[in-house]
C-alpha cells in the first residue's frame, strides 16, 4: 500500500517508524495550536476583567457615562464574540489534525482509501487555523480600535475640562 509516499509491505519496525516520523509533522502544528488558544484564552479573560470593571461603572453612572459605558460593553461583547470563533476554529483545526494523524496510523494497517481522508483532515485543519487566525486579527484590531476610541475620549474630557 502507498500512503504519501509510506510504502508498506508488511508492518516492519522501519514501516512503522516512517509513519512516527511522517506523523511529526502535524503533532507540531498541534503544540501551535495549544500556544493560540492559550493567547485567546488569556485575551478571553482580560476582556472578561474589563467586563466586570465596567458592569461596576456603569451602577455609579450618570446619563452620558452610562452611555458611553453600554457602548464600551457592546464593543467588548463583539471582541468577546470573535475569540469565541477563534477558539472554535482553532479546535477544530486540531480535532482535524488529529484526525489526520489517526487516519495515518489506521490507514498504515488497512487497505482502504486513507490517503484522501487524510488530505481532507489536514487540509480541514489548516482551514480552520486560518479562520481562528483571521477572527484573532479581527478582535486584535478591534481591541485596537477600541484603545484610540478610549484615548480620544479621554482626551477630549480632559480638553473639556481645561486640562492641558
């Protein structure tokens, strides 16, 4: 059986260490994917701080903070939103790759058609990294967006009240 290049005429210890090798590959992107939901997961629980610090605001607000601080929480809400997909595509990016390593392993002890369920499960994976890495870029320049909007804010009270 010919499996990415994996020639199998028997399970030979050699046949089975090219499929370990083979395998590497995809267990790395793994070890990445473990690092990018770890980062969205930190970034998950300092907007959740900032949710909390508003929410108290917003109790001792008056009509124009108030405001303001409900639109801040909308903003954060959305930021909130876009990690969630990254999370989720991330996952299931590595539920793909796993599957790919898996279907490698199988495939390397059956006669079936292995080879494209493995292309589908890794190139799956690689699919949802980019769209975990695409809504991350998005919260990320939100997040950024939302730091200017903040700093002229702040700007402008302080111009309002005299302040240099």
């Amino acid at each position: 059986m010919t499996l990415f290049n994996i020639t199998l005429s028997g399970n030979s210890p050699d046949d089975i260490a090219h499929i370990i090798q083979v395998s590497l590959a995809p267990a790395f992107v793994l070890t990445a994917l473990a690092q990018m939901l770890n980062v969205f997961s930190t970034r998950l629980a300092r907007i959740a701080d900032k949710v909390n610090t508003t929410a108290k605001e917003l109790d001792k607000a008056d009509a124009t903070e108030a405001h303001h601080l409900s639109r801040q929480l909308s903003f954060l809400r959305r930021r909130s939103f876009l990690l969630d997909v990254a999370v989720v595509m991330a996952c299931l990016s590595a539920v793909m790759i796993l599957g790919s390593i898996l279907t490698l392993f199988v495939g390397a002890l059956r006669d079936a058609a292995a080879a494209s369920v493995l292309f589908a499960c890794f190139g799956a994976g690689l699919i949802f990294t980019v769209c975990a890495l695409s809504a991350f870029l998005t919260e990320i320049l939100l997040a950024g967006r939302g730091i200017r909007v903040e700093v002229d804010r702040q700007q402008d009270q302080a111009s309002t009240a005299g302040l240099p």
